[in-house]
C-alpha cells in the first residue's frame, strides 16, 4: 500500500515557517499585502478566493480583494491592475482565473508587474524559468507544490523517468521543466499521445494534471511509482476525486497524493510563499 503524502501538514509546516519569517520584518514596515481580483460570480473561484485570504491571514500577509461584475470590460481590468501595479502598499498581484469570455487572460496576465505577479504566469518569470538564468524566480505556485510534494518522499529525483500528463503553461510544461532541472528525464503527455498506458507505466514519478476523473487506472502505474494528482473533479454525487483511481492506484505506489489535501494545499502555501519572496524583492532585501 502506497504512503499517502499529507498536502494538508506539509503546508501547515510551511505557513508557520512563512509566518515566522513575517514577524522578523522590521515592525515600521508594512505588512505583505496580496491584492486579489476575482471578475464574476464563479463559485469555485469564490471559494478559492477565500481559502487564500484565510491562509494570507494565517501567516501574517494582509489581502485586498477586488469584486468586479461578469459585465467588466477587458479595458477597464487592465486599467485596475494599472493601479495596482503602481501602488506601493501592493506587493503581490493575483487575477483569479477563469475570465469572463470577453477578457483576454494572457493580456491580463502579461499586464501585471512581473515582480509582483506571485502566480508566476507572467512572460518574463516563465522565461526566467525556462531560461534558467535567474537563481531566485517568482515561479508557478502548483508546481512549487508539486517538487515540495516530492521532496518530502526523500526518494532522490535524479535519474527517474517521471511522466507528466498534461502539457499546459500552468502545470504540466512548469512542472516538466523543474523535474528536468532536478536531473530527471521526462515525458510529457497530451491528449494526442498515442498508448498513454504505455508512457505511465513506466514512469518512476507520475504527475497528473488533466481534469479528467479517474483517468489513470491504478494498473496503469509501475509497481514502487510515485503518484501526484493534480486533478480535481466533481462526480454526481458531490465527492472529489482526481485523474488517478486513488483506490486502485495506492495499491501500486510507494507514495501518492489525496485529493483533496494533496497538492491543493501546497498550491496555496505556495503562493503565500511567492508573496513574501516579491515583497522582499521589493524591499530590496
């Protein structure tokens, strides 16, 4: 049976370390302030939104939140993150996603000052990411979790096969490239890989992040793999799951996250994490 690897108390451990990072700062300061910009009414990201302004009171981070109606223009987005961009009491800026439909999310996200951008999407910190010129970057949040996740198996990274399913800008190609920085070789597959069993199988490290539930049978893995789901899925019956069959996969691996309180939790730590690293950017410090 697979050790299940705790989301939850790995993050609990981080914020507190966070949290105690904060109150080192010189008490003249201001606090890391986190503004947050939710357009419409979209329940899950209403419940995100709050889960993160908790999680910002938690460790000592000040959060602003800006409501705007589904009706908000594209221009008028642009011109509030304008503002906050310019103001000096804001050290981080996140726009939850998804978008209304008239509202572009890659100008919005390209709109925001990559040094205050904690969600790590912006042009310039995923060149920096990829480019892997600058030592300190502010980088995407999941993925973040995901090597903490890893890193707290004390299974050493370097030299396994890990195979990430899931190719898009916030999880799948980040996370491929932090592996391949940690001397892993990978594989990326997409919803046009040819025998996708085939690809998990012999992956050492499987990394799902597609949105599909119970996509990865538990037969699928190899036998001693490492299991992290990103997905999380609503059924008709309001459980949550993700892409893998927790059931039948914990039987296979050595480790494997829930969902919930697997990689979620770290995601969040994460960005309060990206918060106090562009607020000390900022300081100079």
């Amino acid at each position: 049976m697979g050790k299940i690897i705790d989301g939850r108390s790995l993050a609990q451990k981080l914020n507190s370390r966070l949290g105690r990072e904060v109150k080192k700062f010189p008490k003249a300061w201001p606090k890391p302030t986190l503004a947050v910009v939710l357009v419409g009414n979209h329940e899950a990201s209403e419940v995100y939104v709050r889960q993160k302004a908790k999680a910002c009171s938690a460790v000592g981070i000040k959060s602003v939140v800006r409501l705007l109606p589904s009706s908000t223009s594209e221009k008028k987005l642009l011109r509030l993150i304008d503002r906050l961009n310019r103001s000096k009491h804001i050290n981080g800026i996140l726009v939850q996603l998804p978008l209304p439909k008239q509202i572009d999310p890659k100008k919005v996200i390209g709109h925001i000052s990559p040094d205050k951008d904690v969600d790590g999407f912006h042009p310039n910190n995923m060149g920096r990411l990829f480019g892997s010129n600058d030592p300190n970057p502010l980088l995407p949040c999941t993925p973040l979790g995901i090597m903490a996740l890893l890193n707290s198996t004390r299974v050493k990274i370097s030299g396994k096969h890990a195979v990430v399913v899931g190719r898009s800008h916030i999880v799948g190609r980040p996370i491929a490239e932090l592996l391949l920085q940690a001397d892993a070789t990978v594989t990326i597959c997409h919803s046009r890989t040819k025998n996708l069993k085939k690809h998990i199988h012999h992956g050492d490290i499987v990394v799902a992040a597609v949105g599909k539930p119970h996509m990865v049978k538990g037969r699928w893995l190899k036998k001693g793999a490492i299991a992290i789901d990103v997905g999380i899925s609503r059924l008709g019956n309001k459980r949550l799951v993700g892409d893998i069959d927790f059931k039948t996969a914990k039987k296979r691996c050595s480790f494997i996250t829930p969902v919930p309180g697997g990689v979620g939790p770290m995601t969040i730590a994460m960005l309060l994490a990206n918060t106090i690293k562009a607020y000390k950017i900022q300081k100079g410090i």
